[in-house]
C-alpha cells in the first residue's frame, strides 16, 4: 500500500506541473539515477526530498527549480514536515491554510513566487517557527500574527514597504524586514519613526502627538524649576527696578526669536500675526515631514537567507551631521530655554508670561524638530556620507520660510510689520539709549572742566603754577584735555 506522504508527495509534484522542472532526478549513494515518482525507489531518495530515520519527510528543498503551477493542499499531510523551501520559482495562486498543520515546521520560505491573496490565519498556529520568508509575492491585507523564535532582522520577511503593487500595502506588524516592489528591503523595526504615504500607516502621527506633549510638558517642568529660581533670588537679593528690567526682558525676546523671522509675532498681540506664524510653523513639518524619496539600501537575495544592507553611509557620515547641526541649532535650543526662563518672572504680566513662554517652546521645539528630522530624513535617503551632508543644507534650507515669510509680508505692508513686531519700539528705544549716552558723556564732559579748572586754581595759589595771563601754556592744556574728554 502506498504511504501517506508518498502519495502527498506525488500530488505536490502533478500539482507543480513537475515534468516541467528543470531537474527532477537525483543520483543516489549508489550512482544510481532516481527520479520523482520512481515506483521501485524510496521517495526518500526524491530530488529535494529529506527523511529522517523513520523515514518520515523532514525537508522539501525545491528551490530554484522551475516549480510552477500551484502548491498542493496535500503539503498538509506530510507531518513530520520541518523545512519547506520552494523559493525562487513561479508557483501560483493561495498559500495553503494546510501548512498551519505542520507543528514541527521550523523554515517556511515562499519566497519569489507568485502567491495571491491573505495569508493564512492558520500560520499563527505554528509553534516551532524559526524562519519565515513571504517577500516578492502578491499577498495582500495583513499578516497574521506569527512567533518567530530566536528572531534576527532576517528571520521574518515580507512585502510590507512601499512602493507596493497593491493601493493598500501588506500590513505586517511582527516582520523583521519589509521589502517592495522593487525587491528593495529596509529593517521594518525602524517604521516606527518613519512615515509612509499609505493609508493605514498611522504610527508616525501618534508617535508626533506623543512627542509634542512630552516636550511641551518638560518645557512645563523647566519653567516650574525657574520660577523657584526667580523666588529664591527675590528672596535673597534687593529688588531690582521693575520697569527697566521687563523692557530689556522684552527687547531681549525679540532679538531671541528673531527681529526679521515670522516667529518674532508670537510676542505680539494681533491674532493674525499669531496665525501667520502659527501657519509657518504648520507648513515648515509638513515640508520637512514629506519622506516619499525613501530609499530601501536592503536587498535579499534569492539565493540567501540574509539580506545585505548596500549603502555607504558610516559613522563619519554622522559624526560630521551631528557637528553641522550643532553649529546651526545649538543657539536657538539656548536661546529658547532663555526665554521659558524669562517667562517664570514675576515681574511679567500674566499675557507677557504666556507670550514668552509659547515663544521659547516653539523656538525649541523647531529646532529639535528640525534635527529630528533632519537624522531621520538622512537614515531614510542618504546611502554615503556626501549625501547625509547635503540632505542637512536642505532641510536647513527649508527652516528658513520663516524668514523667507516675514520679508515678504514686510515688503507688502511694512508698517503693520513694525507695529505687531514691536521693530519700531525697538528701534526708539535704541534711539533713547543713544540720547541718554550722550547727556551723561556731555555731562562727564562738563564735570571734568571744572575739576580741571579746580586744579588749576589751586596751582595758581600754592605758587606752583604761574597766573593765567605768564602761562598761557596752562589753559592751552586744559582746553586739549577738555576737547579730548
């Protein structure tokens, strides 16, 4: 009577269009040529076939073979089953659900073919899974979810990246790399951070939700610890004069965050200066949010069970992005917890207060912003240490529209600029400093000829000096030492 699994065998190898392979007949131990389906031979000794020593089938190893066709139904009734290997080759249409049966199956590789339609849930009941290979076929929805043990980045793989062939690409949340159409893979771990124009892909979105509230509430923190600060100085020290004190407190924000930058009106009082500068803000993430050039360096090759990472960007690459954002972010980071600072004194109105503070955060949360992005930008497209250089010049580029903003507004309406940037308040102000520096030196000035002429006198008395009218020389002097104060 024929075996169970002989006879699973043989309705793999019809289904498979098996006298279509490229080979079908192995030498055996003995010289002996034995071909699928030989009736006078174990099918132990089958092409690609592998048994243990109960002669039950361990391994079904037809990679590369031409198999074409689809995959029997029947794979299910060999048991014993711990490799299935049919990569690289053309088979057709749905992936049996019989494989979820297979307990002791530890390598299913359907890699390269032409698989259709959802995996099957039944794959999720595979226990002793080590490897699992789906890239490069046309499955679509969602992978189940499937324990991979002793999981490595190459040990789960599917077509989950983007471009896809599918409007909704495959969802997979357990893989550990997602290729695309173009066979191109990238580590899907770092998806997390990475946003996809595909629908469904919402990771991004919640992860900038969660991050803008963790910042604003340290920014919350920071401005708690400085106005313990500021009571504790008050406490301890004379008071200071108010009035000059909030004005150098209000011209030093505006120099912070930018006489010439659109950020400069979210000190002002007009609500539209704040909607403009709040629309910015909005347009400068989503330009630098726009990560479509991604670029997978992966690739799995057919005949490999590891995937090879092709780019050559290293840690010089990012060692001189660090230095570059450094010397272009460091002081707007600064600056921005100065003003957070400023924000916790006492002596500011409530409506100052809530200016500074939303001032400082914006101005800290851009620049960090714009270094996050800037790495994750250069992690996504960059693949050697010239391109991670000019990636950051655009993307600092890009942070300029507030700049680029602001002189266009100034160029349209220039003294509606001035008024809601308080530039013309800062200017009289620079103006009344000057007049005020120049009535104390003129001042100085008069003080010193008389201290001359003080001295002068008392030269005359005390005989050490001749009269005025026998030492012209002296008022000669006095006069040079007058001009030159």
């Amino acid at each position: 009577m024929c075996p169970v699994e002989r006879s699973a065998l043989k309705r793999i190898y019809d289904a498979a269009k098996g006298r279509e392979w490229t080979e079908d007949t192995k030498v055996d131990s003995d010289g002996i040529a034995v071909a699928w389906l030989d009736e006078y031979k174990s099918h132990c000794k089958w092409l690609g076939v592998s048994c243990d020593t109960s002669g039950h089938v361990i391994g079904l190893n037809l990679m590369n073979n031409a198999l074409s066709g689809k995959l029997s139904e029947s794979i299910g009734k060999l048991a014993f089953l711990e490799v299935l290997d049919v990569r690289d080759n053309n088979l057709k249409g749905y992936i049996p659900s019989q494989i979820g049966s297979l307990s002791n199956l530890r390598d299913l590789l359907l890699s390269y073919n032409g698989f259709i339609g959802e995996a099957p849930g039944e794959l999720g009941e595979l226990q002793n899974l080590e490897r699992v290979h789906l890239h490069s076929n046309r499955i679509v929805g969602r992978i189940p979810p499937i324990k991979v043990l002793n999981a490595t980045e190459f040990s789960f793989i599917s077509d989950c990246g983007v471009p896809s062939a599918f409007n909704d690409p495959l969802q997979c949340d357990f893989c550990g790399m997602c290729c695309n159409l173009d066979e191109d893979c990238f580590p899907a771990k770092e998806k997390l951070f990475l946003r996809f124009k595909v629908r469904g892909a919402d990771n991004y979105s919640e992860f900038l939700w969660v991050a803008t509230l963790i910042f604003i509430g340290v920014c919350y923190l920071l401005w708690c610890l400085f106005y313990l600060i500021d009571r504790h100085k008050k406490c301890n020290t004379v008071s200071e004069r108010r009035v000059s004190s909030v004005v150098r407190d209000e011209k030093y924000a505006l120099e912070t965050v930018g006489i010439e930058s659109v950020y400069s009106f979210l000190l002002a009082e007009s609500k539209l200066a704040w909607l403009i500068a709040l629309g910015t803000i909005v347009l400068q993430v989503c330009v630098s949010d726009d990560l479509s050039d991604f670029i997978y360096t992966w690739k799995c090759p057919r005949d490999s069970l590891d995937c090879d990472d092709w780019g050559d960007l290293d840690s010089t690459g990012w060692a001189v992005f660090v230095l570059l954002m450094v010397a272009f972010l460091l002081k707007d980071l600064i600056n921005g917890i100065k003003m957070i600072a400023y924000s916790a004194k006492e002596r500011h109105t409530l409506r100052t207060k809530l200016r500074f503070f939303v001032g400082g955060v914006v101005l800290s949360m851009i620049t960090i912003y714009i270094f996050w992005v800037s790495a994750i930008y250069n992690h996504a497209i960059a693949t050697s240490n010239t391109e991670i250089i000019i990636n950051s010049v655009a993307i600092l580029f890009i942070m300029e529209i507030d700049e680029c903003f602001y002189a266009l507004i100034d160029g349209i309406n220039k003294s509606w600029v001035d008024r809601v940037s308080g530039r013309d308040e800062h200017e009289q102000e620079n103006d009344t400093e000057l007049e005020r520096l120049k009535l104390e030196v003129n001042e100085l000035k008069g003080q010193v000829l008389e201290q001359l002429l003080i001295i002068h006198q008392l030269l005359e008395h005390s005989g050490i000096a001749q009269p005025q009218g026998e030492a012209p020389h002296v008022k000669d002097n006095s006069n040079k030492l007058s001009e030159c104060y």
